[in-house]
C-alpha cells in the first residue's frame, strides 16, 4: 500500500497546484493575480462548477517489473445565493481512484526456488468520495465575508475576509486531529515585493478554498 499512498500524494499535490492561483506579469513587469471563475455556469442564483484530471503513467523499475498508475479525481461543486440576504450556500462532491498495477515477470519461481518464469501481477486501489457542504455571508453594502465549511470525516472550516486580510481555522480530525490558525495580508500593487508568491492550493481531499474571489 506505500506505493499507492505514494503515488496519490503526488497526484494530489499536483491537483493543488493546478487548482491553485496564478500569476503572471503585466505590461511593467509586475506579478499580478488571474483568478479563475470556480462557478462558470450561471443558472439565476445557482452557479455551477466543476473539475476533471486524469493521468496515467507507466515505468519499470528494473528488469523484471512493470508498474502502470492511474490517477482520476472527478468532482462538482455549486453555490445557491439567497437573493437580498448576502448569504450563499455551498456544496461540492467529487470521485477520487487511484490505482497502480505492478506486472511481475522472474526467471525463477520465489515460492520453490526452481530456475522456472513465474509471473504474477499485483494491484493496489484507493477510493475516497469527498464532499463539503457551508455557508458565506456578505454583508451587504460591505467588502467583508464569514464562511463556514463542513469536509466529510469531521473537519471544517471558519474564515473571515475583508480586503486584503484573511484570517482561517481549520480543523481536520482524518489528518490526526491537526488544528492550524493562519492570518495573511495582501499587499497592494507596488507594495514589498514582486516575488512570485508561494503556490497555495484546497485540500488536497478535494475541498475548495474558502477563500475564492467572491462572483456575483
């Protein structure tokens, strides 16, 4: 199961990246923020998103083994605003598969010791069916957003935005009860630095960020 495990940290970390603000310069050379609308279909109140990546690899090791991977993670998410209220409702659910296929081929059976071919193929599946479900609330007439959000296996997540400022809690209970605290400010345009800022990405369960640029 290591190999597996392995195999779907690397495919989730990528999906973070992918999924992850972007950057790039403007005439004068400076690093500015392209955000990607995560509810591109528009139906009244109800905005809809979703998200595809499938990747699928192949290697050997060495000379007597074949390994093939498979890395899919599927998933839609929605949002519902409550007209004249500032509060919206949120929800996703996704499928994630990850498998990996090792097709052994020796020139002597490992069970007798006899000098025979012995072939044999071993396969490890992992499975997980995320889902969220919170809440935003805007003031109205104001820049500043609560959130609430509930991740399948028991952790959730509170924030408050207002401008520039963040502020998150977050407590995960399938991650061995990890609690993390985080503030980040954002400076304006000419402010301290134009160093591409770290890469920051969801969960990497699948859950979407809390605090994505709020579209109305």
């Amino acid at each position: 199961m290591a190999g597996i495990e392995e195999a779907f940290e690397k495919f989730a970390d990528r999906l973070a990246r992918e999924e992850s603000k972007r950057y790039s310069r403007n005439e004068q050379g400076d690093y500015v923020e392209e955000v990607k609308d995560p509810y591109p279909l528009k139906l009244g109140p109800l905005q809809l998103g979703a998200n595809a990546n499938i990747s699928t690899g192949q290697y050997s090791p060495d000379e007597y083994q074949n390994i093939s991977t498979m890395n899919r993670n599927l998933g839609v998410r929605g949002k519902l605003n409550i007209p004249d209220s500032g509060i919206a409702l949120l929800g996703s659910m996704g499928d994630v598969r990850s498998s990996m296929k090792n097709k052994l081929n020796l020139p002597f059976n490992p069970m007798t010791g006899e000098a025979e071919p012995y072939s044999e193929t071993m396969r490890d599946v992992y499975k997980q069916s995320p889902y969220s479900i919170g809440v935003q609330y805007n003031p109205i007439g104001t820049n500043q957003l609560f959130s609430a959000l509930y991740n399948k296996g028991g952790g959730y997540n509170l924030g408050y935005n207002q401008g520039p400022v963040n502020v998150s809690y977050t407590s995960n209970p399938g991650l061995g009860n990890n609690i993390m605290i985080r503030g980040q400010y954002n400076f304006a345009e000419g402010g301290l630095t134009t160093t591409i800022p770290p890469v920051s990405g969801p969960d990497p369960q699948g859950v979407e960020s809390l605090f994505r640029r709020r579209y109305n």
